[in-house]
C-alpha cells in the first residue's frame, strides 16, 4: 500500500475498529463511520432510568467472549489492563429436554468493564469516528472512492480504500452497484434475528444460576446482568431468544414479544419485574458464517471484513479486521 492512504472504514463494530486501528498504527488516515451515535455495533449495551431514579444498564447484544486464539488473547489482555474487560465466572445452568443442569467445566469468559462497550469505546478513541453518519452508496472516480449519507449526502472528501464492516445484508445494497462479485458474497450469507428482553428489578432476583442456554421455547439464553464484573444501578436480568423464534416473530410488537418470553422466564424460575425493555436485532447472528478471513481487492481499493467472513463471535469480528488491514498493507493501493 502506498505510504498516508486514505481509507474509509464504514461500521464501527469490533472488526472495522480492529482494521482501522491496525491501518492507522502502519501510517495510513482512517476515517471511521458509523451510523450510531458510538462505537461498539452488536457489543451494546443499553443504559435508562426507572421511574423512582435509579440509572440502570444492560448488555443486550454479545453476552461475553472468549479468547482462543494467541493473538486475540494479547489483545485481551491489553483490554483488562486497561480496565476495559475482565473475566466473568458465571454460574452457567443448562435447560433442555433432561432436568437443569449447571456446567462441570464452565469456559473461561469475558466481558467488557464496566459495560459490554468499553473495549470498543476503547478502540475507537485513537481513531477519526464519524458517528451518526449513515452511508448509504460508494461511488469510484478518477479521484478516488466517494462516499454518500443519509445525513450528509455525497461527502467531499475522497478516499483511496474503502473497508465495508457491516453486517452482510447491509452490506448488500453497498457494494452491488461498485461490485457484484461481493454483492452476491455478501447476499450469500444468511444472518439471524434476535430479540433481547431487559429485565428491570428493584431487588436482586436469585435463581441459583447467574446465566443459562436454554434449548426449548422461545429462549436461548437468559443471564444475571448485574453480576458481571463492574456493573452498577438497578438489578437488570437480560432474556435472549432463540434464532428460530426470533425470525419467526421478528415484526411482532415488543409487548407481543415481552408476553412470550416473560412467560417462558416464568418456567424457569423467573418472576415479573418491576419494569422491562425491549431491543429487535435483526441481524444478530449467522447461521452459517463463512471461513474466508476477509476480502480484500486491490484492483478496487475494496475490502470486506466481520465476523460473518470470519466464523462468527466476538473473537472473529476482531481478527477478520486484522487479517484484511494486512492484506491491505501487503499489496498496493490503485492509483
């Protein structure tokens, strides 16, 4: 890549941070956009008030993540140094057709600290974010790539590289008029939906466990927010749904949606709460992610990276931005 490139990273999830932080570190400008008002994409955490005054949180995208690979521990551990992350030692029950069940071997885990988007916020701070800026074409000229938002139309600066780390099917309406062969990479990916119910409780609610997979009903996974290492305020349980039931019930309203799994929570233990919240993700997940790392075209000055190229989960969002900035570094950008 030639030396100061220009490059625009669009989506500031864990893999477009990872990417622009790995391009800016080699002396390249990155701009990052993000159509949200922070950084952190599906490692969000929700914050509010309830109606006596007392703040509440909640993650309600990725619950924790763990570390596999030497590289991505190195990171961690630079996350927990810096106070960003810190291991969660759950409690994790198992509910399925055969009577609950706690795990014997529980896998070491991890959270963001004090919330599920500090490692993200963390990222982001060295990096030129642009947030509340959501692109909705690219467009290639003699003068390079150009770029137009909802908000800001076609943006006058020009770039010599494009990074495109949204999720696939947002991908999709992006890269079709610049690159079909992408387009259709992208459209190949099925992602899911998810919805996350936000319980609010006045007093701690003890069920036994801190965190379960459940793998009948609506539920796929509920857990004990406030147990995670630095939480603060109101006692908040949070309720995943399962993929397929999500999917299924993906226009529902949220009170339609509350009713069903408050009543699933019910078999499980769980009591009314004070309060609730409600948050649709429709694309939470893959359900078959791909294995190819990252994208990169040099003929083009275009790049693909996320978790749904690079098997899914925390751990491979960051390393496909890790393994596309260096395929970026590695060849030349087009003149």
């Amino acid at each position: 890549m030639k030396s100061a490139a220009r490059i625009a990273v669009i989506g500031a999830g864990l893999a477009g941070l990872s990417c622009a932080r790995t391009l800016q570190a080699a002396g390249h400008e990155v701009i990052v956009f993000e159509k949200s008002r922070a950084a952190a994409g599906r490692m969000s955490t929700k914050r509010g008030e309830s109606s006596a005054g007392e703040a509440w949180q909640c993650d309600t995208g990725a619950q924790y993540f763990t570390a596999r690979d030497a590289a991505f521990q190195a990171e961690v551990a630079r996350w927990q140094a810096a106070g960003v992350a810190a291991e969660w030692h759950p409690e994790i029950a198992v509910f399925g057709d055969a009577p609950a069940q706690v795990l014997a071997r529980p896998e070491q885990r991890y959270v963001g600290s004090p919330r599920m988007t500090a490692p993200a916020r963390y990222l982001a701070e060295t990096l030129t974010l642009k947030t509340q800026t959501t692109i909705q074409a690219l467009r290639r000229d003699g003068s390079g790539w150009a770029l137009r938002s909802a908000e800001h139309d076609w943006l006058s600066a020009r770039f010599d590289a494009v990074v495109v780390a949204t999720p696939a099917p947002q991908a999709v309406p992006l890269l079709q008029p610049v690159q079909t062969a992408l387009a259709e990479l992208a459209a190949s990916v099925h992602m899911r939906g998810s919805w996350a119910l936000m319980l609010h409780y006045d007093a701690p609610l003890q069920l036994g466990f801190e965190a379960a997979f459940v793998n009948h009903g609506p539920l796929r996974w509920i857990a004990q927010n406030s147990h995670k290492p630095g939480r603060s305020g109101q006692h908040c349980w949070l309720l995943h749904a399962s993929a397929t039931w999500s999917d299924a019930h993906i226009e529902d309203s949220a009170d339609t949606v509350a009713t069903a799994l408050l009543a699933a929570f019910a078999e499980l233990g769980g009591i009314t709460p004070d309060a609730w919240s409600a948050h649709r993700w429709r694309y939470a997940d893959c359900e078959q992610p791909l294995q190819l790392g990252a994208v990169w075209q040099a003929a083009d000055g275009l790049g693909l990276c996320g978790d749904w190229l690079n098997g899914g989960k925390v751990e491979g969002a960051w390393s496909s931005g890790r393994i596309l900035a260096g395929q970026m570094l590695a060849s030349s950008l087009p003149a």
